[in-house]
C-alpha cells in the first residue's frame, strides 16, 4: 500500500548538517510499523516526510496505493504542489503528535471531529463512542485542550486522527506522557484499529520494550556517522 | 455545491470561534484599531466642517472677486459682451455714475438709511446668489444693516426718495419698493439696497433732469430714450485665481481696474498652509495607521503559526487559510469600525455642541457625509485586507513541519 525508496534530507544543525535517509520502505493495509531510535536521530523528521509535511532534498519513489488509485506522492512533492499535498493528507493521513495536536479554541469533541468535518464526512457514531469509551475521555469532551493535562490530550488526538478512518497513521511518540495502563491501551487500539479498519500505521516510540513483543515489523535509526543516521528493518 | 458552501462556512465558523476563544486578544486588537480609525474620522470631520467652510468662505468671499472699474467710463453692450464672454468672468453687471447710485430709503419718519448705496443685481449675482430673484422694478433687497436700521421684514414695502436740483430748485422723485430679501451680513456688510438695472437707469434718467414714470414730478425734460452706454461696472472673477488675469485683459482694453491683490495673495497663503498642515497630520496619522493594523494583525499571525500549522498538517488548503485569516481580520475591522463611529459620533456632538457655539456663522464645526463612512470603512477593510494577505502568505510559505517544531 505504501512503498518508499531513497527519501532523504539534510537537515541544518549549527554550521554543519545531519542528514536523515531511508533507503526503503515498504508498509501494507493494516500493518503496524514502530520507528526507533535514540533522541536526535531524525525519527521525528523521517515522520514529518512522509507526512509530506517537510520536502525531502531527495525522493526517488514514494507511492501510495488507497481505494484502487495510485496516488505519486514522489511526483506531487517534485511539484510541490502544496494543494494537492493538503488534499492527500486531508483524505488518506491522520496525525498524532507528541503534544496532542489539538486547536485550543475548540472543544475536545469538535476537535476529535475536525478532520472529517474538513472533508464533509459523516462519523460512524457506533466508532466514535466505542474510541472514547475505551480511552475513557467521555468526561472531558465539553472541555478545551489547556484544561487537560497533555496525556488526557494525546488519547483525544489519537481519536482525532484516526476517527474519518485514513489510509495511514503517522503517530510521533504516542504514550509519551502516558502512564503504563494507559500506554499498553493505546498501543493495543493503534494496533486493533490499523488491523480492524485497514490503516497502515507508522509509530515513532521510545517504548519499544512495551512492544518488542507484539511482533511489529520495526525500522530501526543506524547512526552511520556523527552527521547522518539511515534507517533500516531491525 | 453544497459540499463547498458547507466546507467555507465550516471554516468561517472556525475562524470566529477562535476570535471568540481569544477574546482578551481580539479586544486589543480591536481597541488599536478604534485608536487609529477614531481620531483619523474626527480629523476629517473638522476637515470637511470648520476648515471647508472656512477655506470655501475665504476663497469665495464676493468682495475678494471683485474687480472695481476706477473713473468713469463709457461702456457699451459689446464691451459688456466681450467681458461676459471671458473665461474668467463670474458675474457683470453695467452700473451707473457713481453720484447716482445713492439714495434715501424710508420705512417711517423714524426708521430710514440716509444716502444708501444703490446696487444693480441680476441671476448670477456672487453677492445676491442665495436670494429671490428680482424680476420687476418695484423690488427690492436689503443689506442687513439697511434692513435693520429700518427695522423691515421680508415683504414690507419702503419708500425710495433721490433728490436733484432743477432749474435752482431741489426735486424729490419717490417710489415704492417691495423688499423681498434680506442679505446676510457676510455677504454685504454696508447699508445698501439691491435694485434691477432698469431702476437703476431710471434713477440715472431723473438725476440727469429728464421726467421719469417711476419718479414723478411733472418737471424735467421729456425723453424716452435712455442711453446705451455705462460709466463703469459690477464685475466679479470666477475664482480667486482669475482675479488677476481678467483685471489684466481688462486694462489690455483701456481699462483701469483695482482689486484685491494682497487681501487675495493672503488667503491664497492661507490656504496653503491650511493645506499643507492637514496634509501633513493625514498622511502621519495614515501611516500610523497602516503601522497599527500591520502591528496588531501581523503578531496575531505570528502567535497562531503553530494552529496554522495544525492546520495544513490536517489537510487545511493554503486559500482556506488564508480565508481563515481573512475572515478574522475583516470580522475584527467591522467591529472596530463600527465601534469607532459610535465614538465619532460622540465626539462629533461635543465639537458641535461646545465649539459650535463660539462661532456664529459655523454651527457645524465637525460633519462627515454617509460616503465619506463608506470609504472609510472599505480603506479600513483594504488595509486589513493587504496586511493579512502578505503575512498570511509568509504563514503559510513555511513548511508545517517547521512551525510545529517552533512551537
């Protein structure tokens, strides 16, 4: 469904440069992949590519496969067609930051529903209530971001983007600033949503040990020089 | 299209729920706006109130237009023709000898104007322009002095009494005159009475000892012709600029003239600096302006780069967020606009109100027409417009990935 080959940049770190390259990858409907690495190794930045939310300096391939068209993202983001890029991301990605990536000026469940408010999009309700029962955030959805602490709002981000069902999860550290419960609960949802909706999900984390063991394909941050880090299957 | 309008009207009611949510920061930028749009209405009150008036009286002043004929001379209707036709012309008027264009005006033995100054007046009369129009021989309009000294209302009638020596014998010829207006005092400040040309020839016709229907006596020779040439002339120059250039054609024609020239050349000075002034304080105070919006939507801008971000992340296209800009900025220049003219007004009414009343003749110190609002307001949705545009668009030229990791 995705399919990458050579996506680099170089990345400006005082006077001199770090340069992020992978050299392949290849993700399938469904399939959850968990990206690792120690601080400062470009995960983060790798996640913002093929978000198509930072150019690449070089991409040799990048094609995604949703609802039988196969969409040239290589070829968009040559044109940078930044429109079209909006268009892709609107309607195939879904977004969770570190931070939660909520607005501040809508409420919990306007947030959850911005995305597909966006695309004109009707909700499964049956969806939605399942997700927030099983986050437990059905009390805080009258409330605004700043009045949740940042764990609260990394589980309604994950509802958000995930709930107008996107072809691809890109998560940048999920459970960050979850306790162990709560971290093990979203792990077990990314992974039961991906399979149950066919979402193919890239899962940047630091937590690999709570995962290790659920048999997740894993690319893994190899520092080939202080100035570079290429990121290859584990 | 449906889909379309509903998506637009999505993103207006984003706009203005993150307006709402930032109320304290959309106050402040409301109340730098009002600071700049409210003095900048008033400055322009008082400039199409109390200043046009002012400009428009001392650059229109008939008295300043005016171009006397010195001597006596004889001027006939193509000298008259030749002066009517010239660009620079306003208003002319033949007038007689100068001994005859006095006379005595009476409303009783106890109210009258001795020796007042008699004066031909037809359409197009810069000193008479506002009044009703003499059509007949028996009207009148009085200055204001006149017409006080002898204590008359618009539609009396007065007595108009000359007098001449016949035959070692002084003669008095009267007639009846209806006053149908009187003229303000700014206009003409003497005690005169304004009269049609016919009378005023037959005035000329008594004085010169020949019998007169209008003044009769029963003496004086018979003649019925009256002559077709005048001594001298009302003339008065279209605006203060053709003063000199018409009293110059004048004496290219043998004709003496006296004018204004310094009294003009001080209000053509005045009018300068008045000029230059508020040109000065407007283009500042626009300026001001421009730096103000700039200022205030500008960091409004800045401090959203991160939820702008947020939003191209999550598929927001650049036109719809810089309509979300835009929304924002236009909603909070209405309400700013809005708010300023209700301060104007009350400014407006003090100006009237306390100033007003020190000057006489310029009850209306401040005043604004309903088009001036309009090109305010749409300046005011321009400006906005332009700011937000060109910071929107530094916004959104930054890649997503780059604000979110600012922030």
């Amino acid at each position: 469904m995705l399919t990458i080959h050579n996506l680099v940049i170089s990345r400006p770190i005082d006077k001199s440069f770090f340069k992020v390259c992978l050299p392949e990858l290849s993700v399938k409907a469904g399939q959850v992949v968990v990206i690792k690495g120690d601080s400062g190794c470009g995960k983060s930045t790798l996640l913002e590519m093929i978000g198509m939310i930072l150019q690449p300096d070089e991409i040799s391939h990048y094609h995604l496969m949703v609802d039988n068209q196969n969409y040239d993202i290589a070829d968009v983001i040559q044109r940078n067609d930044v429109n079209e890029l909006a268009t892709i991301r609107a309607k195939y990605l879904g977004f969770m930051l570190q931070t939660g990536g909520l607005l501040p000026f809508l409420n919990i469940k306007d947030n959850i529903l911005l995305s597909a408010k966006l695309l004109q999009k009707n909700i499964d309700a049956t969806r939605f209530d399942y997700l927030i029962d099983k986050l437990n955030i059905g009390h805080l959805l009258n409330k605004y971001p700043k009045q949740l602490s940042i764990g609260e709002r990394q589980r309604a981000s994950f509802i958000r983007s995930i709930i107008h069902k996107p072809a691809l999860l890109l998560a940048d550290e999920p459970t960050s600033a979850l306790d162990p419960y709560n971290a093990n609960l979203l792990f077990d949802l990314i992974i039961e949503q991906a399979q149950q909706d066919n979402i193919a999900a890239l899962i940047v984390t630091h937590d690999w040990q709570r995962i290790e063991n659920k048999g997740l394909f894993t690319l893994s941050a190899k520092l080939s020089s202080t100035q570079s880090s290429e990121f290859l299957p584990l | 299209m449906d889909n379309v309008t509903s998506k637009w009207r999505f993103i207006t009611r984003l706009s203005l729920a993150d307006l709402w949510y930032d109320k304290k920061v959309s106050f402040c930028i409301i109340a730098s706006i009002i600071s700049v749009i409210t003095p900048l209405l008033l400055l322009f009150s008082l400039k199409y109130g109390v200043v046009a008036q002012l400009r428009h009286q001392l650059l229109n002043d008939p008295q300043n237009l005016e171009i006397k004929i010195v001597g006596n001379l004889q001027l006939n209707q193509q000298m008259f023709d030749w002066i009517a036709k010239q660009p620079e012309t306003a208003f002319v008027i033949p007038l007689t000898r100068s001994l005859n264009t006095q006379a005595d005006l009476l409303n009783d033995s106890s109210h009258f104007v001795n020796n007042a100054e008699i004066i031909p007046t037809a359409k197009g009369d810069p000193i008479t322009q506002d009044m009703p129009l003499i059509d007949k021989k028996d009207q009148i309009l009085l200055s204001s002095l006149a017409a006080e000294k002898m204590q008359i209302k618009i539609g009396s009638r007065i007595k108009m009494v000359i007098t001449r020596q016949l035959d070692g014998k002084l003669e008095k010829g009267i007639t009846e005159l209806e006053v149908i207006g009187i003229i303000p005092e700014t206009y003409y400040s003497r005690a005169a009475g304004f009269i049609s040309l016919d009378l005023l020839i037959e005035m000329e016709h008594f004085y010169d000892g020949y019998q007169s229907k209008i003044f009769p006596t029963g003496t004086g020779l018979v003649d019925s012709s009256y002559p077709n040439s005048f001594a001298r002339a009302r003339i008065y120059a279209d605006s203060l600029d053709d003063v000199a250039p018409l009293a110059f054609k004048l004496r290219e024609k043998n004709i003496e003239t006296r004018t204004q020239a310094s009294a003009i050349e001080n209000m053509q000075a005045i009018d300068r600096v008045l000029g230059f002034i508020f040109s000065v304080i407007a283009i500042t105070a626009i300026f001001g302006c421009i730096l103000s919006f700039s200022g205030s939507f500008l960091s409004n801008i800045e401090r959203k780069r991160k939820d702008i971000a947020f939003m191209r992340l999550i598929g927001f296209k650049s036109k719809q967020v810089m309509f979300y800009l835009l929304m924002q900025a236009m909603t909070l220049s209405c309400l700013a606009f809005i708010v300023s003219c209700l301060l104007f007004l009350l400014g407006n009414c003090a100006f009237n109100l306390v100033l007003g009343k020190n000057l006489v003749s310029q009850p209306i110190v401040s005043q604004l027409q309903f088009y001036h609002f309009i090109i305010a307001f749409i300046l005011t949705l321009l400006i906005s417009f332009i700011v937000v545009a060109i910071g929107g668009r530094g916004a959104i030229s930054i890649q997503p990935a780059e604000s979110l990791r600012e922030a």
